[in-house]
C-alpha cells in the first residue's frame, strides 16, 4: 500500500512538471581582445571566469529559451607603443554584469546547440602599467552574439561551449576602439519547476 501511494505521488508530481527550469552556469573564459590596429596597441590572450543563474523555458521538446544575468571576471595584458618611451605593458582587470537571452534547440536528447545576444555591462575596470595603478576610464558596454554546444550528461547536468562576439566596439573616447572576443567552457545545472 504504502509503495503504491509513493508511485502515485511521483506520477502526479510529474504531471505537474512544467517548461520552466531554473539553474545556472559556471564557466572558464578566455578573453581575446583586439584593438585598431593603427593605434599600435597588440593585446595578448586573457583569462577569466563567468557565474550566471538562468531561467529556461521549454517551447517544446527540442526548442527552448533560456536567459541568464552573470557575473564575469577578466583579466589581460596589452602592449601599448608610447612614442619615444618604448613599449609599455598595460595589465588589465575588468568585473562586468553580463545579461543574456539565447534560443537553443537540441539535435539529439543530449546535445544542444544555441544561438544568442547579450549585453554587458562594465561595472569597473583597473588598469596597472609601468607601476602606476588607476581606473580605467573605459565604462563602454558592448553588446554581442553567441553560439554555443552542450551535452547533458544527465537531465540536470551539462558541459557547454560559448563563443561570443562583440557587435559594438568599446571605445574609450579618445579614439581607442577594443573588440573584445570571449569562449567560456564550463558546466550548467537546472532543475525543472
């Protein structure tokens, strides 16, 4: 008897289950900006990393939604040509809140592939070169596309691959233009509502 109330309660549960997951994203980055090339400015590979709770939402079997606000950490270094005092090496770290809405469609049950456009946002940025520590004056916030794989290893867990790339340059007012290219490789976990 008491098996079977616990079959039911399980078979109603899940009739209950709705197209809304809740989870989120963690993920390692790697930064790859580029500056105008005329500007003599060559920047080199950064790293990083990205946390982002998520809300997807089921349009159908193979077809969902899925939108997530982030935190991410970057960090680089860029060669900077300075005229008659050589090259100098700026080291760069910026924080940013990063909002993003992409359409994913699943090929088989276990892997996905998604589509997206996000928008982020930078809330500060330091800039070391030479010894001398200070703000970066650069508080553009860029808006960009995205691609992406994941395979579920389970219904709940997965292994993702972002790439993401920017539409706007950020510019920092003085005629300096960076583009900034990002590939986060991480896990995600949701939960169904």
């Amino acid at each position: 008897m008491k098996k079977s109330l616990t079959l039911a309660a399980l078979a109603a549960a899940a009739s209950f289950a709705g197209p809304l997951k809740i989870g989120g994203d963690v993920a390692g980055s790697l930064y790859i900006p580029s500056f105008d090339p005329s500007e003599g400015t060559t920047a080199k590979i950064g790293f990083g990393g990205k946390v982002a709770p998520a809300v997807e939402y089921a349009l159908n079997d193979q077809t969902s939604i899925r939108a997530n606000v982030g935190y991410q950490f970057v960090t680089y270094s860029a060669d900077i040509e300075a005229g008659i005092l050589g090259t100098w090496t700026a080291d760069i770290t910026s924080h940013l809140l990063t909002i993003d809405l992409a359409a994913q469609y699943a090929f088989i049950p276990q892997m996905f592939g998604s589509i997206g456009v996000g928008y982020d946002v930078n809330l500060s940025s330091k800039m070391k070169m030479e010894g001398i520590e200070g703000d970066d004056d650069n508080k553009a916030n860029p808006f960009v596309v995205s691609a992406g794989l994941g395979y579920k290893l389970t219904p709940e867990f997965a292994v993702t691959a972002n790439y993401s790339f920017p539409i706007t340059g950020i510019s920092d007012g003085n005629g300096s233009t960076t583009k900034v290219q990002t590939v986060n490789i991480g896990v995600r976990y949701d939960m169904g509502m």
